[in-house]
C-alpha cells in the first residue's frame, strides 16, 4: 500500500511536535544534540517497519507533479511538462536561500582560517573516503568503484552528487549505481543525523566548564534543562516580524524561482552541481550587493526564523518515509564501507580539524558540522549546530561558515576528486 505523498506534509507537524516531547522527556538525547526532527521522523520510520515485518506493507510516495508545488523549483519550459519533483524539495532549496542570504561577506572574510581549513580539510576528508571505500571493496573482493560511492559521492556529496553522477558511474561498469547511491546516501543522512551532535558535545566537554574566553556558558549560566528547539515557538516568532517577515519570505520565493534558471543553466554546462545550488549562489550575490550598497533591510534574525521553519520540516518530511528494511538489507561489503568511513571521518573531524580550527567552541561546532556535511548532509549539519548552540551559546562564525561550506564550496572541490578517482580504478 503505497500512500499519499501530501499525508508526509499533514505528518510533518505531529511528528516534529513529538520529536520535542521525546526530547524534553529524555535529557540525555537533548545533551546529546539530537535534532528535533531526527526522534519523530525515525520512530515513524520504524513503526512503518514494524508494520511491514507483521506482514502489512505501507509506504509513501515521496514525488509530486502538483503544478502549484513544483512551480517555484522548476524552469518553466520543463514545468510545462509537469514533471514529478520530490516533495521536500521547495523546502530544500528555500533553506539553501536562506544560506545564501544570511551570510554576510563581512562575517566571511573574519572567518577566513576557519574557512580554508573546512574546505581543504574536506577535500582531504573527500579523498580519504574514496581511497579508504575503495581499499575496503579490493579486499572484500567487491569492485572499487563500490568504495567511491560508498565514499565521498554519497558521504561528503550526498544524493544530490550521487544522482549527478549516476551516468558516469554505470558507463564505468556499476550498473546498480543509482540504486546504491540512493542506498548510501540514505545511510550517511542517518549517521549524520545521530551522530555529528553527540560529537560536538564530546569536543565541548574537553574545554574548562567555565571558560568564558572560549565562549562556553559557565556551568552556573546554563539552563537546568537542556534547552530543545520549539518549532511552534519558531513559527509565532517569525510571524510576529509581519511586513518583514512577509517581505523576507517573497525574497525567498524569488530566489527559489531564479535559482531554478540557474540551476538549469549550470546543467547545461554540464555542472554537476546540487540542485539547489543556483538559488544559494543568487542568495549570496544578493547580500553581497545589499551589504555593498550599506543596505539594512536585510534583517539575519528574519532570515534565521525562516530557515529555522524550513528545516526541521525538510528533515522530518526526508526521515518519515524511509525504508529502513531497504537500508538494513544493504549488502555487506556496501555497509562494511560505510562503516568505516563513517568512523574515519569523525576521527578525522575530531583529531585533525578541531585542533586545526583552535580547540574552542567556534571550533567544536564547526567540526560537529563537517561531520554533519561530511557523512550525511549539510541541512543536518545545521540541524546538529543548532542544537548545540541552543544549549551552549551561540558560535556566529561557525554557524556563518560551515553552510556556504558545505551547501556548495565543497561541491566545486568533491566533483574533480571523484572524476579522478573515476579514471584511476
């Protein structure tokens, strides 16, 4: 029985609402940093399993080609078309714009260290997974070209990079690489999901409890209970901005909208390049002429609130429907790379990154991100650094840096690394 992708949308608020009951209620998984929308959406995802192991097979459609719901995300030469989108796209790309336009040049450049070491540490990170992928794959007698994408196509890239290189991947003889793409990607959103929070609080308690130097909360300042996201709270918050926030909100739209041209532009170059990447390059051009001109209607707090809407959604909407019998029949040598990569690359993020960017909080957080981008995705790096600032005070330059980071800079570097590894093996 397959169901009505548009029941995820009426889902996505009861399960967002539950994630932040389970969360109050478990202080533990709160400390942890667990985002809101990881507990509701996997529970969901589990009680689906549940239901098919008693022999009652549900699942959910996960495309629309509702012309009112794909408009914005598609040219309108294709939307003509009606074609069949994914249903959390517009929510993708909208929190992509979001990126793009809260972050100001200003703040980047005082960020530049933190900065060079995310993107050269991450391409580094992107090599090491595909070697490290493809030695695992030679030794359990699997092809190496297994290990590249169960490396950075799908752990530092995504599903974004690994739909984008699909073509590529079955001319080179893996003719299942679309199904194991989609397979591995789906694993790391998960481990990052769990696990790049946790490893961000793990670097926190390394520093003095009370070192305000590095920006940490004094033990005495911080709240008794962890402090969980309310995403009705975040709601009501950016309602209250009213005109702003409407005017903030069609500035979104607009980009969404171009964002689509540009991205339909840069395929046609042969970019292979997520989707919502016109949309976050037209975010960034558009603040980048608003600070330019000593602009001030661009308000970041309005921004943050819609991104902050947009998310948690996105995630929710991503986490309910999947297939974790899929997941949990992923072949061995397939889950053995993952596996270790996975544990590489928050080795990596934990030994190597966090002392290169300084050891204080900044630096905590930023790694839980890399971890966040580096095996899942960057919407669940930023879903694991709000967490983490929420409970410990906030991490401007981190929080600024990582998304640009992650959402696209590294793109640019992952793809000339896979094609390498794609003509070596």
């Amino acid at each position: 029985m397959t169901l009505s992708p548009w029941l995820l949308l009426l889902l996505a608020l009861p399960l967002l609402l539950l994630g932040q009951s389970l969360l109050r209620s478990m202080p533990l998984l709160a400390r942890c940093s667990i985002p809101v929308p990881v507990p509701g959406g996997l529970l969901f995802a589990l009680a689906c399993l549940l239901l098919r192991l008693a022999g009652l097979e549900v699942a959910f459609a996960t495309r629309v080609d509702a012309p009112w719901w794909t408009w914005l995300v598609t040219p309108d030469t294709e939307w003509l078309a009606r074609p069949a989108k994914n249903l959390n796209l517009p929510l993708l790309v909208g929190f992509f714009t979001c990126v793009g336009l809260a972050a100001p040049l200003r703040l980047l450049a005082s960020g530049g260290r933190m900065l060079l070491v995310l993107l050269l540490g991450t391409t580094l990170l992107a090599v090491l997974q595909n070697a490290v992928g493809a030695a695992v794959a030679t030794a359990l007698g699997a092809p190496p070209l297994l290990g590249v994408i169960c490396g950075s196509l799908t752990l530092v890239g995504g599903h974004g990079t690994a739909l984008g290189f699909t073509a590529r991947f079955e001319q080179a003889g893996m003719a299942a690489a679309a199904t194991i793409g989609a397979s591995a990607a789906t694993f790391g959103l998960l481990a990052g999901a769990l696990l790049s929070g946790p490893l961000g609080i793990a670097l926190l308690r390394r520093q003095p409890a009370a070192s305000e130097g590095a920006g940490i909360l004094p033990a005495s300042e911080r709240p008794a209970a962890p402090v969980v996201a309310d995403f009705l709270a975040d709601v009501r918050s950016l309602a209250a901005h009213g005109r702003s926030a409407a005017g903030h909100l069609l500035l979104v739209a607009f980009c969404v909208k171009a964002g689509a041209w540009i991205s339909f532009g840069l395929d046609h170059l042969g970019a292979a390049l997520p989707v919502y990447m016109g949309a976050l390059l037209l975010g960034f051009a558009l603040r980048a002429a608003h600070d330019a001109a000593g602009a001030a209607w661009l308000r970041n707090e309005v921004i943050n609130r819609i991104a902050a809407v947009l998310l948690p959604l996105f995630l929710v909407i991503t986490l309910a429907p999947l297939n974790l019998a899929e997941l949990a029949a992923v072949a061995g040598p397939m889950l053995a790379i993952l596996t270790v990569n996975t544990l590489m690359t928050l080795a990596f993020a934990a030994l190597l990154i966090y002392p290169l960017l300084g050891g204080d909080k900044e630096a905590a957080v930023a790694t839980a991100g890399l971890a966040g981008y580096g095996v899942g995705s960057t919407a669940t790096a930023v879903a694991a650094m709000d967490a983490i600032t929420r409970q410990h005070g906030s991490a401007p330059r981190a929080t600024t840096i990582v998304p640009p980071t992650g959402g696209f800079l590294i793109d640019l570097a992952n793809a000339p690394v896979i094609g390498a590894f794609l003509r070596w093996l």
